[in-house]
C-alpha cells in the first residue's frame, strides 16, 4: 500500500468534476421532448395535478436530468475510486463484464463491482451481480492464476449496518 495525500484526491477532482458537468450538459442537449413524452407514465403526472403544459414540461426536464444524474455521476464516482485505488494499491480498470476495478492486497485478488450508494438495486439487480461476480472467479481461475478472490460491493456513500464496517453477503462483501 502506497500513501496517498488528500490533496492528491482534491487536485483530481478539480480536474475531473468538469466532465460531469459537460455530459449533463450533452444529456440536455440531446433531449428531445417525444422520445421523454415515451418514456414517462402520463397517469403520474395526471395524479400529481400537473395541469399546465409548461409544468408537465418542467417536471419532465427534471425527471430526466435527475435519472441522467444518477448514471453520469455514478460513473464520475467509478473513475474517482479506480484513481484513488490505482496510486494506493496499483488497482487497474477490471476488463472483466461487471467488474468496474482489480487489485492485489496480502496473496488476495479483490474485485470490485463500485456503486454510488448502498441501496442502488433490486433483488434481480443483486442477484445479476453475482452473477458477474462468480463469472469473474471462473476467469481467473481459468487464467492460471493462483489467488484468492474476494468479491467487493463498493459503495462511495453510505453504510451498511455491521460493527465490522462490512456486511458479508455469502458470495461477496458490501463496503
């Protein structure tokens, strides 16, 4: 493990943040009020009293940068986590599917599946993720390499409810 100075983790998100605010800003240029109108429920916002068309309209702005948020902001988290765990760890970008991060720490391989938060599926969503998880055990297995292999939920906020600081969840850990 290699120190790394908080001022490193400032310097890149200084760099950085602006990415994110240039895809919100490409996500709102590509709108296009039918393909939204397509992808949103009209009986909500009937419900939410939503009368005016320039209210419907906002609210459909909203709707759809709140979601695009989500996504590019998630990814924005990803890239800052292999930054971070790249200097510390000589962690790499995972080419494995479902697997956003790799490193080596003490004779243990940790992959690493990074979400924003800890609340950011459901049960199939989960369950997909084991999935990714177990395939990636299979392809190092196959690629000669004797190590052992922890699977990590990586979450950037958030905690989960353990005096450990983790939560074994059976085929991998939720940090």
């Amino acid at each position: 493990m290699k120190p790394m100075e908080l001022s490193e983790v400032f310097e890149y998100v200084e760099k950085n943040i602006s990415k994110f605010h240039l895809k919100r800003i490409e996500k709102l240029d590509s709108l296009k009020l039918k393909d939204v109108l397509k992808k949103k429920n009209p009986y909500l916002f009937k419900a939410k009293n939503i009368l005016k068309t320039q209210d419907l309209v906002q609210a459909l702005i909203d709707a759809f940068l709140l979601s695009s948020e989500d996504g590019i902001f998630g990814d924005w988290l990803e890239g800052l986590a292999v930054y971070i765990c790249e200097r510390v760890y000589n962690g790499i970008k995972s080419a494995v599917p479902g697997i956003d991060l790799e490193f080596d720490k003490e004779n243990t391989r940790f992959i690493v599946s990074i979400k924003s938060g800890p609340n950011w599926g459901n049960h199939s969503q989960v369950a997909k993720l084991v999935d990714y998880f177990n395939s990636a055990r299979k392809v190092l297995r196959t690629s000669g390499a004797d190590i052992q292999v922890t699977a990590i939920n990586g979450c950037c906020y958030g905690r989960t409810t353990t005096k450990n600081s983790y939560k074994e969840k059976g085929d991998y850990y939720k940090l």
